[in-house]
C-alpha cells in the first residue's frame, strides 16, 4: 500500500507546503486553532454553506489528498473508497444541539443542527465534494482509530474492492472538550509541550485538524512512499529497525512514561507534537510527516530540544538517507500503535 | 472457494431476549411499541424498547449490555462459549448514539455551573463499543467502532468479510448495538420523520419511523476454519456492496443510484442472477422519501413480483444497530426456511405500487439480500447464501 497524495488543514494552515515550511522552520504556532480564515478561503462547495467546521476542515484536506494524488475521481467514480477516522466526531454541534434541547426544549431543536450532529455527515460532504460513489464510513475510536482506518483501507485494496482509499483522520475543539480535557489532566493547558519529557504527568495543548492521505496499491515514482507496517494493541512490536522515530508524545494520554522504550533505540528520534498540539489525530499527522520526510530525503528538525534522556534527538533539519520512518503511540493502558513507512523500491 | 461462513447468530430487541424469541413474535405479528420509558422525555411517541433489559446507571452502558447479550448468544451458538483468547479473532461493531458525547444532565451541569463531570468522561472514553467488546470477549486481533448512522452494523460485517478474506483475523465478532435515547428522537422528530403512531412500511398511510434499540451480531469465518472445528455452516455471507449516493446529507438520491449499485454489486460478487434471490430484508423505515425510493430499485432490479418485507415494524429503526440486527434475521429466514410478514403493512402505496410479504412465507430459493440506506448517502447491501 503506497501513499499517493497527501491533505492536511491544521493550526499552520492548510496544504503540504506550509506544512513544510512549518517543519523546516520549526514554526510553533500561537495558537492550536484551524482560523477561520483559513476555511473560509478553502472554496467549498455551495451545499456546504451550513456545514460545520468539523466537516468543513475533513472535506478540505480530503479534496487536498485527491488533488495532490492527481486521481481524476470522475473517470471511475466507484473506485474509491474513503474511510475518517475520528475520536469525538462533530462534538461542537453535538453540544450546540444539546444546548438548544435545554434552553429550548424538546420540541423546538434544529433539524439543521441534528443533521451535523452525526459522524458521518463529513463524509458525506466529502462523496459529494469529490462525487464519488464508493464505499465511505467514518470509524470512531480515542486512540488508535487512524491506525484502524488504515487497516480497513487495507484490506479493501487487498479484496479489490477499491483502487484507491481516502483514509483520514478529523478532530475539533470546543469549549467543552477544552474543559474535559484540562479536568482529565487535573490542571490548566500547558503551552509548553514536552515531547521527549516522559513525564508521569505530560504536558499538553489541545489542537484540532484534518488529514486525508490518499492510498494505492499502484507502485508509482510519484508516490510519497510505502506504507510497510500498521499495528495496534498488546502485542503491536516492532518486526524491523527503522532509520528513525517519531513519537506521538503529545500529553494526551497524561502518562508517557512507556514511551522510555526508545531509549533502546539508536535511531534518529523525533516529535513535531508543538506544531500540531495534542490532539487524538497526532498519529496522522505525523504520519504525513514521515510520508515528506521519505519523499523529500530529509530530516526535520524536532521543533522542541529539551531531551532529558539523551535521546539521538533530530538536532538539525539536513538532507540525509532516509529508508524508512516509524511513529509509535501508546495508551494509557501501555497498549502500542505503531506504523512504519518506507521508501517505494522501483518494481522490476 | 472458501466462503464466509456464519457459524453463530445473536439478537436482542423489542421483538425478543434472544433470536428464538424474536423470531415468535415475528411468526405471531406481536409489536411490542409504547411510549419511552428507559429515557426522559416529554415526547410521548411510541418507541420500540428491550424491556427486558434493565437501565443502567450510566449512558453509554446499556449499548455494550445489549451488544453483550447478542454476543453471547452467537458465541454460543458458534462453540466459543469461553471467549475468544487466542484464535486471532477482531471485532468491528456500528453504533451511532454510544459514539456520541450527547449526555443530556452532563451538559446541563457543565451549561450551569462550568463544571465537568470527569466520571462521565471517564465512562465516555473507556467504553468504546468495539475495544469494550474486545476486552471482554478476549479478542486480540484488529478491533473497530463503525459509525456510518444507519447502516454501521451492516458495514460493519462487510469490514469484518474484508479483514477475514485479507488475513488480518480468521474469526470475527460482526454486528451493530444502539440504544434508545431522547437525543436521536428529539433530532428525527424535528425532521419531520418520526410516526406518532405505529410504523407501517410501504403502506400507503405510513407517517415515518418509530425508533428502537437492540443488537444483531454474526460470528463469522472461512467455511475451512467452521470446518476444521466441526462446524458445517448453514448460512454464508456472499457479497458486501457498499456506494455512496454523494447527493445529499440526509436525503436518498431520488432514483437510488447508490442502492442499485450496491445490489448490482452483491449480485455480481456471489455470482447470482437476480432471479435466484429469495427475498430481500429492506430498510424499510416507513418514511416517505425511503420507502418510495428503496421500493423503485427493488422493482428495477428484481422485477415486480419482488419478494420484500421489512422488520422494523417489530423493532423499531435501531439506528447503528439495524444493519447487524436484519442480517441476523436474514441469516436466520434462510436457515428456518420461512420469511416474516412486513408488519404494519394494509394498502398499496400508488407511488410504489407493489406490496411487501403480508404473511409468513415459506422461502424457495437459496440467496437472500439485506439493505440499509444511511443518513449521509451510503447504501448496504448483503447477500446470503444457504448452504446446500
């Protein structure tokens, strides 16, 4: 399964050039919203005018993905699949919804509302955006949902029933999910991420976002590169050395504790948490990360240095050798997440 | 060729504790409707409740209840009476209201007084329906939540079909489990589409859907794997099409180009013709816009004689759950040999101009199909297949 193109919509911006610079430059934004600018400027469809931003930001990084893959989805508007993965869905009009039962009753909530409530309406936004008539869903899960979502987008391509899938990842911010998750970490939201930290307690900041990686089992030069290796769960090890790791250190998970494991490891590590800020999705992102890394044979510098453990830290951004990339996630319960890239070899 | 096979079937509803239960009311007609009481509400619309399910203290609890009771009960059925520990097994489950952080007294207490009930998160995040499952049933293998609203439980087996078929598990635990709750009736309410009477599918004076709750799973694996344990499968799973109308959120499109395609596909990939096809489970809601628009494919596609019915008249519109509940009574038509009525049905609809099965019927072929058309645009369909 390759990577052929790649969306994201983030606190930097939208597309995969500012997230280069954004990674070149290590850029830590001010703030771990997606502006509404930014939406605003994404030139939707009409039928999205009351859409929300959940669904907007989804549907913008997937029209990136297919854009940046150059599939023309009309030819064979069946053959592609999408799978989102999210972890709270569209909470923001979940609890708009849930606002207007209270202060207004039973009898006088907005259908409107409701419609956006469900999890699935960004993707349907996005079969219409894109007019596509494959098979879509959206799967749920706190922590390793995209890790899921790969798999299904796996096993689709492995029964042909599709020849591409849109795979992503979308999660947003609220006030309440705010407040849930400073009550969760038992204090205020700390700025000052510290991916390489371990700490029993981790710093965070929730963030927000989308990314959509278009996915294919036609090996091409084009590609970004292979993705060699998804697992979740217990028994998720590492079948093979990578060249370099990054970390899904992002505070989130409050105990971070296992991630000490790599100490072990001699490769390169690295974390870019500050530029996406702790969100569930941060396995996406970084998996796009990796993804340029490979693609553009270069190392980006971990954009926070404090390294307590003396970890071969990504020190400077550099042009180097890069085969391949692994991200490694844990849970609160030490279950492991793990996804390895590599770079396509030429068939034949 | 090593079909899917479905070694055990699970189901709870309003219709019935278990699959034998249900399949008595559906052989007795017996709707078992009333206004809500395992939820506060002011609405008063009838609503199709498991009453013998007693309400837990938490939401978010009674789903995993009720997907529990059905899981046993195909556990049971499939031999696995001791759980699943070390037979490289997954579960994928659909739930739409267990997904969704909508918990009325948590938000009133945040609104007035800024304050977050952390235990209810805790519940929140540590009850996802698929990993809860996989928990409790010692299932090691890959685990996902579908929440693609109304036909999550049938994508749900059509992800477990691909997982089995790509090696990724060799037994799968597939299905859907939804809850009642006053949410999801306030929303569909304010749609204009829920009956403040009894739900009757395709009928001419059908006035929209009744809402329900319950679970439907299907143990599933390789025919070779049942074999190898001893177990001659009755029923299979044949084909999973799954297309999206891309047309509008909440609406079918109005010539159900989605639904014709997923038929044409299932057809295409068990190899049968549409002749061969027994029955088909439809989604039957009982709105308007659905049961026009799923009866013009059904007649396209099979003809006029098309034999079809829905069991939402017994269960009510289960949401995540329907799609994994109407395959287990699909499964099960095929292994007892005999279709149930359509409940709710009297008189023709002029606009669809064919009527569903009105009384139990007696099933002569082998294949049968299930559909489930979602909020979003996506359209399932299953076909089955009764062993020789």
């Amino acid at each position: 399964m390759y990577i052929s193109g790649i969306g994201m919509v983030s606190a930097f911006g939208r597309g995969i050039d500012n997230c280069v610079k954004v990674l070149r430059e290590a850029i830590i934004p001010e703030t771990y919203h997606v502006s509404q600018d930014v939406i605003a400027a994404g030139k939707l469809p009409r039928r999205m005018r009351r859409a929300d931003k959940f669904s907007k930001m989804a549907t913008l990084a997937a029209m990136d993905a297919v854009e940046d893959s150059k599939l023309d989805v009309k030819k064979k508007p069946g053959s592609l699949g999408i799978v989102l993965s999210t972890a709270f869905g569209p909470h923001v009009t979940t609890f708009k919804f849930l606002d207007d039962l209270v202060t207004y009753g039973e009898e006088n909530v907005s259908p409107i509302t409701f419609s956006h409530s469900v999890h699935n309406a960004a993707v349907s936004y996005i079969t219409s955006a894109i007019e596509n008539h494959g098979p879509a869903l959206t799967i749920a899960g706190f922590v390793f949902a995209f890790h899921q979502a790969l798999h299904v987008a796996r096993s689709w391509l492995d029964e042909k029933r599709c020849e591409n899938v849109l795979v992503g990842c979308v999660d947003e911010r609220g006030e309440v999910s705010d407040a849930i998750i400073s009550g969760k970490m038992g204090r205020e939201k700390d700025f000052n991420i510290k991916p390489f930290d371990f700490s029993a307690n981790a710093s965070m900041y929730p963030s927000e976002g989308a990314v959509f990686f278009m996915v294919t089992d036609d090996a091409s030069e084009k590609n970004y590169c292979k993705v060699d290796g998804v697992l979740h769960g217990a028994f998720a090890e590492d079948k093979k050395e990578s060249d370099m790791y990054i970390l899904d250190t992002d505070g989130l998970s409050g105990d971070e504790t296992p991630y000490m494991d790599i100490k072990e490891k001699k490769a390169m590590i690295s974390g870019y948490s500050p530029l996406f800020g702790s969100t569930p999705g941060l396995s996406a992102f970084h998996c796009a990360v990796a993804a340029l890394t490979i693609k553009n044979q270069r190392v980006y510098v971990a954009p926070v240095q404090d390294n307590p453990h003396g970890l071969n830290l990504c020190s400077f951004g550099k042009n180097m050798d890069i085969d391949s990339v692994a991200c490694i996630k844990y849970n609160c319960l030490r279950e492991r997440g793990y996804i390895r890239l590599e770079r396509s070899k030429k068939e034949g | 060729m090593d079909r899917i096979a479905i070694t055990g079937i699970g189901a709870v509803s309003a219709a019935g504790g278990n699959l034998k239960e249900i399949l008595r009311s559906f052989e007795s007609g017996k709707r078992n409707a009333a206004s809500p009481s395992v939820f506060k509400t002011s609405l008063t619309y009838p609503v199709f409740e498991v009453l013998s399910m007693p309400c837990p203290e938490q939401k978010g609890d009674r789903t995993i209840s009720l997907a529990m009771v059905a899981i046993k009960e195909a556990l049971s059925q499939a031999g696995f009476i001791d759980g699943l520990k070390g037979r490289n097994a997954g579960v994928c489950l659909g739930t739409t209201v267990a997904s969704q952080l909508n918990d009325i007294d948590f938000y009133r207490v945040f609104k007035n007084k800024q304050t977050v009930q952390m235990e209810k998160i805790e519940r929140f995040v540590k009850g996802n329906l698929a990993e809860t499952v996989s928990r409790r049933v010692n299932a090691e293998g890959p685990s996902a939540t579908v929440v693609n609203a109304c036909s999550s439980g049938a994508d749900a087996i059509g992800i477990a079909i691909s997982w089995i078929k790509s090696g990724l598990c060799d037994i799968a635990v597939a299905g859907g489990a939804d809850e009642l709750e006053s949410v999801p009736l306030c929303g569909f309410r304010s749609l204009g589409i829920v009956s403040d009477i009894l739900c009757a599918p395709f009928d001419r004076n059908r006035k929209g859907l009744n809402l329900g709750e319950g679970a439907g799973v299907l143990i599933l694996e390789r025919e070779s794997n049942a074999r190898g344990r001893g177990i001659a499968p009755k029923v299979f799973v044949t084909g999973y099409g799954s297309v999206s109308d891309a047309y509008h959120l909440t609406a079918p499109h109005p010539e159900g180009i989605g639904l014709e395609l997923a038929l044409k596909t299932v057809l295409k990939q068990g190899k049968v013709t549409a002749k061969e096809v027994a029955f088909i489970n439809a989604h039957g809601t009982a709105t308007l816009d659905n049961d026009k628009v799923e009866t013009k494919v059904l007649k396209k596609v099979f003809g006029d004689n098309v034999k079809f019915f829905s069991t939402k008249g017994y269960t009510g519109h289960t949401l995540g759950a329907a799609g994994g509940l109407e395959a287990a009574f699909t499964a099960s038509a095929l292994d007892v040999g005999w279709m149930p009525s359509s409940a709710g049905f009297v008189e023709i609809d002029e606009e669809i101009g064919i009527a569903p099965i009105m009384v139990k019927t007696q099933i002569d072929k082998k294949f049968a199909i299930s559909t489930s058309l979602a909020f979003g645009g996506n359209n399932a369909a299953l076909l089955f297949e009764r062993a020789e």
